[in-house]
C-alpha cells in the first residue's frame, strides 16, 4: 500500500493564491500532484503525514481533501484515511471528452483575445515543451522512464494550456476543465513505451499547430485542432492503460 511521502513543504512558497486560505493552497498543491501522476492512484492520504508535511494543523487538511474528493480525485475509507482514486475506462473517457470541449471553448474565445505579449508567452511554453519531448523521445525519457523527466514535461504542457485559460478568462470552464486534467502515469505504465513515445510526440506536433491557428487569430481552426488534441490523448492514455492491464478498451470516443 503506497502512501504519500512525507518530505516538508513550506506551504507559503506554493505559490499562494492572494486572498486564498490554506486549505486553498494545499488543495491546489495535493491535485496538481495527483493531476501529475507524481501521487499515484492507490496512494493513501494521511492527515497526520500530510499535517507533518506541510506544517499545518489538521483543519486545512479536512478541508483541503474534503475538495479533492468532490472533485473525484480522492475517496474517504473508514479506518484506512483517504485513497486516491483510480479511474474506470468509462471514466477516463468521460473525462477526456468533458476536457475536449471546454478546452476548445476557451481556445477559441482565447484566440480573439490574444495580444501579442501572449502570444510570445505561449509560444515560449511551446518551445519549452518541444525541447522537453525531444528529450523524451531521444531514448531517455518516456521509452527510458525517466520519471522527473516525464514530470516536467506534464507541467509544461499543462503551462501550455493555462497560458489559454488566462487568457480566455472563463473560470467556470477553467475550473471543470481542470478537475478532468488528470495523469495516469504510474509504474506499471512506463513499461508502453511505444504507446507512451507516440502521446510525447503527437501533443508537441500538436502544440504547434494549435500555436499557429491562435497567432493568425483563426479561432475556429484553434478550437478543431485543441479538441483533436485532447481526444487523440485520450485515446491514446487509454491504449497505455490497456497495454499495461490497468483498463479493458470499450467503444465509445467522440469523433
């Protein structure tokens, strides 16, 4: 039984929202770790480690995994603490789809809104990612299972699209979108490589070219290729999950 580890984080340097509460930040801080895969599904969550962890008392943390688990990251288990969820292949689909369509929604009212200052920003986060995925696909990455590596990638290309949600300025669509961002990458799934190289790969290409739609300001084609892009993701972490035995493939993805 995998548990959370216990290394001390000071919670003022998170990157604390103004105005936001603790439970706030270490809420914030627990899902992107889930969203990364770097607290891997099975894993329990306890209070005491996470009090120990983050130096805080127990409240912020009730609190905090009390909003994990209704965004479904996390479940409660009487006498075992709190479990991160793995995920159905139903669900997973789900989540991809709902992601897919808020997605290209924001990249389309994102794409009008653009300045050129953002557009220098994204398009910095791009080149960013594409060193990243060279480096992953060059035989030491992803196929290597490197897993800071694979880590930095993730946070990249989640920085990719949070350059558009910014910009966009819809939080409703921002914070649905985000509670289905989730990552899947755990031991037994570095051993696809080949499944796991064509994602690295295909989200860079990708990247770019959904880059390109936004700098000419053709949000139409913007949105297109950043729903292709989530759906083609999807089906591809679901072919992982399925190499590796952790989902049965079912029918069903969007076209």
């Amino acid at each position: 039984m995998a548990e959370v580890g216990c290394k001390t984080v000071e919670l003022s340097i998170v990157g604390a929202v103004i105005g936001s509460t603790k439970a706030d930040d270490l809420a914030r801080l627990l899902e992107d770790e889930i969203v990364a895969g770097t607290i891997t599904p099975g894993t329990v969550l306890r209070q005491e480690k996470l009090c120990e962890r983050f130096e805080v008392s127990r409240t912020p943390v009730r609190e905090a995994l009390r909003r994990l688990a209704a965004l479904g990251l996390v479940s409660f288990e009487p006498n075992r603490g709190v479990r991160v969820r793995s995920i159905s292949a139903a669900e997973l689909r789900e989540a991809f789809l709902v992601r897919a369509e808020l997605e290209s929604l924001a990249t389309e009212v994102a794409t009008v809104r653009m300045t050129r200052d953002d557009i220098a920003e994204l398009a910095a986060v791009e080149g960013r990612f594409a060193a990243l995925t060279l480096d992953l696909i060059g035989g030491h990455g992803a196929a290597g299972g490197d897993h800071p590596l694979f880590d930095e990638w993730m946070q990249v290309n989640h920085a990719f699209h949070d350059v558009i949600y910014r910009v966009a300025e819809m939080p409703l669509v921002e914070r649905l979108a985000k509670g289905a961002r989730r990552s899947f990458i755990g031991e037994r799934v570095w051993s696809a490589r080949a499944e796991l190289d064509e994602m690295v790969a295909r989200n860079s290409a990708q990247h770019r070219a959904i880059l390109e739609a936004m700098r000419v300001g053709n949000g139409a084609a913007a949105r297109i290729l950043a729903r292709e892009h989530v759906l083609s993701s999807g089906r591809l972490m679901e072919a992982v999950l399925e190499t590796v035995g952790l989902v049965g493939r079912d029918p069903g993805w969007g076209t």
